[in-house]
C-alpha cells in the first residue's frame, strides 16, 4: 500500500530541506535527490511509529508562489 504526501524542498545556505506538510516531517541533504530520498524514508520511520489511520493524503491541487509582503510601511 503506497500514500501520497506534499512535499516542498527549499535551498536553505548549503542544504536542501525537505518538507513534509500533512506530516510536519523534515529532513535535510546536500543534493535535491539526497534531501528527497532523506525525507522519504523520514516519512517511512514516521508511519512506522505512528501509523497512517487519521493521517491526511496529499489528493487536491498544489499551488506555490513566492509572496512579497511590505514590512515597516
């Protein structure tokens, strides 16, 4: 049985960091494939302990975008 998850890796100084949204699970790597491969099996141990009843699927639509606020106006 296979789940489907959001995932988000952004470049954080020398590190690519892996985001798990429903489950809040992050992890890290020097690569985007090693981040990606990092935070999978992440994902894995964190199903393994916990469980995966109760647990949201990614199913609806993914919009990313970059927001640029005003900060002391």
């Amino acid at each position: 049985m296979s789940r489907k998850f959001t995932a988000i890796i952004t470049k954080e100084e020398k590190w690519y960091v892996g985001h798990c949204v429903e489950l809040g699970v992050v992890s890290q790597g020097k690569t985007i494939e090693e981040a990606q491969a990092n935070l999978k099996e992440a994902v894995e141990l964190y199903l393994e302990s916990f469980g995966a009843d109760d647990i949201p699927e990614s199913k609806g639509e993914i919009v990313l975008y970059r927001l640029e606020v005003a900060v002391g106006a």
